[in-house]
C-alpha cells in the first residue's frame, strides 16, 4: 500500500475522525451514517466544507455533522465533520455482513482510538499508548500482531516501549498493525485537495455548494470585526461568521434547511 494509515498520526485537522467500510459503496456508507441517498452536495474539497453553513456544536442539541465519502483500496471511507455520527452507528454500518472501522484522532491524552465492528457486531477496540486495554466481543483479535509488532508483551499487558517515547511513534507502530490486518490505505490527498461527495448526517447544515450573493458584504463586515478572513471560502460564508453578521445588523438570517432526518436503514449496499 502506497500510503497505508500511519500518516493519520500526524493529523492536526478540523474533521473529527475517519470511518472505514467494507462490503458497502461509499453512497451507501453515508445512508447508514444518517445521511439521505439523494442528497449529496457536488464533489467538493475539505476547505469548501467550511462554506457549508455548519455549527458543529450547539449546547444542550445536536451539532452539524457531515461526511465526505468516497473509496480507496477496498474500502469506503467516510471523512467526519463537526458532530458527526461514526462512534455511535459504527454497528449499524457494519450490519449485513460488513466491516467497519473508525479511527478517532487525538493527542497522547485522551488517546486515539480504533474501533472494529463486523456484521453488526463490535468486534474489539483499544485506545494507541493504551492497547492493554481492549474491549469488545473479541478484544485479542490483533493481540498476537501487536505482540510481533513490539506494542506489547506476550503477557497482553506490558508495553514493550520506552515510557519516554514520543506518542506519535508508538502511534504509528499500532496503525501499521491495523493497516497491515485489514489492508488499510488512505491518501492524504482526500483531506486536502481531492473533491468528494458531501452529506449531511445530523443537524440542520446549508448543505448547498451555490455561491452567497451577500458573501462579499459579509466578508467586508468580518474583516472590520477582526475575523480571520481565511475562514471566508470563494462562494460561502461559514455558519458562525453568517449569523453574527446577520445579528449586528438586525436583518433576517437567509432561510435555513429544515431539520434532517436519518433515513429508514437500507436493506443491503
């Protein structure tokens, strides 16, 4: 595999984390994360994502969350924005049969974590620097490999590492097992300059990709405000930007989409 996953260590990104299909079109991966068949945006890249009028957390409701999908090596994956859906669906996804993997992308504390499920089931799971502690129905399926890979002892609880090596390194050495075991690969370029299909699975984002007729105003009004303009995509305003400009000024907000509701599951891919 050309870039394999361990590259995923050194993410420092505003998605939220990844989630690996297999047996399931990339369409269909999206459906079963809550997002509607015929509802994606047109192939856009990860920084048009900002101009997709998403709030990623409101307090005491859901946030926006958003994927954008596609397929590399075998498997769909989904790349997940703001308060996406990837944690608590993971067994849906995996139903009929399928395999489906999350990775949550974090620093040293709280850890990453990985995440397997098979035909709706949660096979094992472990948090990187943290692989003494498995869990799920088959909490050693990778024991033996992370033994060969110098992550733990044969005794299953012991860190072979040194306690002062870097994080990231000991990161990468438990992604190369979960790489090598399920054939993994994703191209950094998905999170930088590929375009992908993009859904909607919670809350109520603009998911539309049409240009802003007001954008230029707004963007004038939040270079007065002191707002990083890098944040103003070509077309679109983000959501924060959007409504304090609306609020300063005291003109309605543009009309927003109605609530989205995750479809009834499909019965196969």
């Amino acid at each position: 595999m050309e870039d394999g996953i361990q590259w995923l260590v050194d993410l420092d990104h505003w998605m939220s984390s990844v989630v690996f299909a297999r047996g399931i079109s990339a369409r269909e991966l999206a459906v079963r994360m809550g997002g509607a068949a015929e509802a994606a945006t047109e192939p856009i890249t990860d920084a048009e994502v900002n101009e997709l009028g998403m709030i990623g957390y409101r307090p005491g409701e859901d946030g926006d969350g958003v994927v954008r999908v596609g397929a590399c090596a075998g498997w769909s994956f989904a790349l997940e924005y703001g308060d996406s859906t990837g944690d608590e669906r993971l067994t849906e996804i995996s139903r009929n049969g399928v395999e489906a993997i999350h990775y949550v992308p974090m620093s040293e504390r709280p850890p990453a974590i990985v995440g397997y499920t098979r035909d709706g089931r949660y096979v094992c799971g472990f948090g990187l620097k943290n692989e003494r502690h498995r869990w799920g129905a088959e909490p050693d399926l990778l024991l033996a490999e992370l033994v060969a890979a110098g992550v733990l002892a044969p005794d299953g609880y012991t860190y072979c590492a040194p306690e002062d090596e870097h994080y990231k390194i000991t990161y990468r050495r438990s992604l190369s097992v979960v790489e090598a075991h399920f054939s993994l690969s994703l191209s950094p370029a998905y999170l930088n300059e590929a375009r992908l299909p993009a859904y909607a699975v919670r809350g109520t984002p603009r998911m539309n990709t049409q240009a802003d007729s007001d954008r230029d105003t707004i963007r004038s009004w939040a270079q007065a405000q002191g707002y990083a303009l890098d944040r103003i995509g070509p077309k679109r305003a983000p959501a924060d930007i959007r409504e304090a400009y609306y609020r300063s000024s005291g003109l309605p907000g543009p009309p927003q989409c109605g609530p989205i509701r995750a479809p009834a599951l499909s019965p196969g891919p």
